[in-house]
C-alpha cells in the first residue's frame, strides 16, 4: 500500500532534475556523491561540466587529480572528488570500467557509504535497498512514528529496515527517488504539507499531529571557532601559494595560514620558515568560511617578498593561480590576490614620479642595451628620465604610472593631440606578467577610434609586435635607421579607424 500510494504519486508529481532518467551507474555515482551536503540547484551546473570533461569512467580515472579538484573548485567537501577519483581508478581497473551490480561491492567502492551504494544499486540495477539520507529518515520516522534519536546506530538500523519492508520488488530506485522528492517538496523539515502527502491515510505522525517535533536528533555541537591569518605573499607580480597537506582541504592551493596566530609577529615568523623574507605592506580585511566542525575567522595580509626563493610552494601569476583548485575558504583571500595581481593605471602625480622615473630608466636601458653605447646607455638615469617625463607632460602629453600588487611597474604615455601612443615602458622585474597588455588595452580605449592610431617601436622587439597586432596595429610599410651602421631600426605602426567612435563606457 505505502509504495502503490507513493509510486503513484511520484508518476504524476516527481522533480525534473538534470541527473534523473539515467540507468548509467556512472553518471548516478557522480551525481549522488556531488549531493551529499550539496543542494540540487547547486548541483545541476556542476554535474553538467563535470561529465563534459570525465564522460566516462576511464576519462575520470586517466586524470590527474589536480584537474579533478579544479573541476570540483567550489563545490566544498573536496574529499568527495578525491575518492571519485579514486574509486574511478578501481572501477576502470580492478572491473574494467563496469560498475558492480552489488549492493556489497559497490559499498567497497572508496568514498561510496552505505547511502550511495544504495541509490547506485537501486537507480541504476534495480536492486531493493533504502537509500537512508535526512529526506528518507525524515518520512520514515513520521509515517511510521519513530520517535527516538534518529542518530543512535540501533534506531538508524531499524528506519533501514522499515525502509526496505516499505520496498517494491520492482522500481526499486523509483521508490527512493519519490521518497526523496516526497521529503524535498512534501515532508519537508519543520511543517510538513500533509494535505499534499499521499501516504497521509496511514501516517502515525500525521494522526499524532507531532509531525513537526520529528525526526528527533540531539542537539550538534557548535563548530570550533579556528583563528587564522592570511598572507598574501607577493612578489613583482607573482604570488606565493602552496598545496596543503593536511586533512582538511587536501592537495588544494591556498595562501600562508598561520592558525592562531597572536600577533603579526607569529605571521612573519611562518613566512620566515618558508626561506621568504617579506615585509608587511597592509591589511586586507576579514572573512570567515564553515566547515562542518569548525569556523575559520580569517585575518588577511600583504605581505611582498624581496625575491621568490622559498623553501615550498611557489610564487605564480594570476592566469596560473586561476588555473589551480582553491577552495571556497579562500574566496575572500582569492578576490584580494587577483586586485593585487591585476594592473592598476594611474594617472602621473608629483608622489609617483620618481618611482615612474626609476622604472622607466630601467627598461629603457634594457630595450636599447644591444644598441647603445655603455656611456649612452647610462645618461638615462632617473633623474633624466624624471626630466624627459615632464617634457612630455609639458607638450600636452598624458602619463600613466604602471602599477602592480602597490609598486610601479612602467609608465605609459598617450598623445591625444596626435592620437598616439606615445611611450610605454615596463621595468625587466616586471615583464610578462600582462601589464603590457593592460596599458595597450587601456590606450586603445582612451584614443579615437574614428581616426588612425599611431605607434612606433623598435624594430626587433618581437613581444611588442605581438601585442600591437593583436590590438588591431599594422605595419606602416616605412623603416627608420637610427644608426649609421643600420643596425637600429624604428618601425611605425598604425591602427585603422574603426568608424565605431568612442566606447562611452
Ligand atoms: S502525512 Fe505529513 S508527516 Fe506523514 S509522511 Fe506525509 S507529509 Fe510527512
């Protein structure tokens, strides 16, 4: 009777979800593991890029497991995706990519507790076993009025049992996906909507009226509260991280935690255990994430590194750190990282000048050190360059300060008059990290559109060529010597009107 009134029902009322309709007991296992502690809108997304990228078992099982935590990047609990993939590896090898249709071995499976091996074996084999999450708990306890702790092994033992009495012998995994939309939609936690419930002709709760006061569980113990401070540890344009060893939030990436840290002394004492020397820069806020025992409350520092020699980790940049899986916990850590890892454009102020001037200095001397003679070469000190700065500002011309994680890292000029990039240097220290890019991009939004660009570069500077043809610039045919023996060489670059005009935004 419980299963004709609830099967019926279930026909006529049951969730369209992305995961249902399948008898693959692969994509069942994937998406019965990424609901646990997981809510089913959540799921969906994630379920859907995962078989994109592990179709099948062997795909999954042939991956590396950091490709694995990226995929599974945000989700929480990431011991799940490490004993997927672990369990991959058996299936695809020890049953040659075939999952076993037994509730026993599929319950040997790594990461696979008595729950998944019940909805695998009965979704995917038809096979009669309850599969016991808090839905089915929930409705059992009410229908048949189980009123003891729910927790107690004994009583879990015998909900199990009423559970699989309740069983059909066929559409096995049909009942328990009714029992869990039943318990999703109907039999929901707190009031339940019993005029909507077909099992309420013979519900004991129902006939009690003590439908809210169940399940009965002991009151959890409180998350431990953890504090930890965040460093953030950069160096020209790379951050340090490291991939954590411990238990909690294993082989994921994650930035130098010092747990209960007193003071900033602690801090830098761990930054100085890693073989970094680093001085604080500033603050960075606070954030706090829950696991399920305990609470980090979070206390995030800049910190930048004299150079990026380290004992462990390794200092990346941002497109590397965005490649690598980094927990939900350090959601508020990675916003930080990426503002400190993004260029800023500033425009040219009195306090910025001398550094602008000193990192101008620098890249100039090396873009022309093949060219120059040594004594040239060393004419163009800060001081010089400081000079020829405020040339440029005097003709009319726009200057920007290149900056990255709070230090200056070039300097770009705009002519608007002429409609020309002017200058655009970047120090050695400070190359490749796509602070060129930036200021191109910038100034290519900053010009007219409606007429030619202009601008010039050395010949052979095959990065810049690069990145200019990738904006749009083009060859002007005409080559200037600067030397008499030829070997320097200027070319013109132009842009085409758009016709489009000025982006307003
Ligand atoms: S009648 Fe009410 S308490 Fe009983 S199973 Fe249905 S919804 Fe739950």
């Amino acid at each position: 009777m419980f299963a004709s009134l609830l099967l019926s029902w279930y026909d006529a009322n049951h969730r369209v979800l992305p995961f249902r309709g399948t008898k693959d007991p692969y994509r069942i296992w994937v998406s019965e593991i990424m609901l646990q502690q997981t809510r089913t809108e959540t799921v969906a997304g994630y379920y859907t890029r995962f078989l994109d990228r592990f179709p099948d078992v062997f795909s999954l099982a042939d991956a590396p497991e950091e490709d694995v935590l990226k995929c599974w990047e945000g989700l929480g609990y990431y011991s799940r995706a490490r004993n997927l993939h672990k369990a991959a590896k058996v299936v695809a090898e020890k049953y040659e990519g075939k999952f076993p249709a037994d509730l026993e071995l599929l319950r040997a499976l790594p990461g696979v507790g008595d729950y998944t091996a019940a909805a695998v074996a009965s979704i995917a084999f038809d096979i009669p076993a309850p599969a016991m999450d808090g839905n089915l708990t929930r409705v059992l306890s009410r229908f048949h009025g189980v009123r003891e702790d729910v927790d107690i092994p004994a009583v879990k033992r015998r909900l199990a049992g009423l559970g699989r009495e309740d069983m059909p012998d066929t559409r096995c995994g049909d009942f328990n996906q009714a029992m869990m939309d039943l318990g999703a939609t109907v039999c929901t936690p707190g009031t339940p909507d019993c005029e909507a419930c077909p099992l309420r002709p013979l519900c004991d709760a129902y006939k009690a009226g003590d439908a809210e006061t169940l399940p009965i569980k002991a009151a959890a113990k409180p998350p431990k509260d953890v504090a930890m401070a965040v460093a953030l540890i950069t160096c020209r344009g790379r951050i340090w991280m490291t991939r954590r060893q411990e238990a909690l939030l294993k082989n994921l990436w994650v930035y130098q935690l010092t747990e209960n840290a007193e003071s900033g002394t602690d801090v830098e004492k761990a930054i100085k255990n890693l073989g970094i020397r680093a001085g604080y820069q500033s603050d960075l806020g606070k954030a706090r994430h829950v696991f399920t025992h305990r609470v980090w409350n979070m206390t995030l520092y800049h910190y930048e590194a004299e150079s990026a020699d380290c004992k462990e980790g390794r200092f990346v940049t941002l497109s590397e750190m965005n490649a690598l899986p980094i927990p939900t916990a350090m959601k508020a850590a990675k916003e930080q990282a990426v503002r400190l890892l993004t260029p800023e454009i500033l425009p040219m102020d009195e306090a910025l000048l001398p550094e602008v001037a000193a990192a101008y200095s620098a890249s100039w001397k090396k873009a022309h050190a093949a060219h120059c003679d040594p004594d040239f070469l060393e004419d163009h000190t800060p001081a010089y360059m400081e000079a020829k700065l405020r040339d440029y500002l005097s003709w009319g011309n726009e200057i920007y300060a290149l900056r990255l994680s709070g230090k200056t890292a070039g300097v770009l000029a705009i002519d608007r008059k002429h409609n020309e990039l002017a200058t655009l240097y970047i120090a050695p220290d400070w190359q490749g990290l796509g602070i060129g890019k930036a200021a191109v991009a910038f100034a290519v939004r900053e010009l007219d559109d409606t007429r030619a660009m202009k601008v010039t570069t050395l010949a052979k500077n095959e990065r810049a060529t690069r990145l200019y043809h990738s904006y749009g610039f083009r060859h002007k045919a005409k080559t200037r010597f600067l030397d008499r023996k030829q070997t320097l060489a200027e070319i013109d670059w132009l842009r085409s009107p758009t016709g489009k005009g000025k982006k307003t935004t």
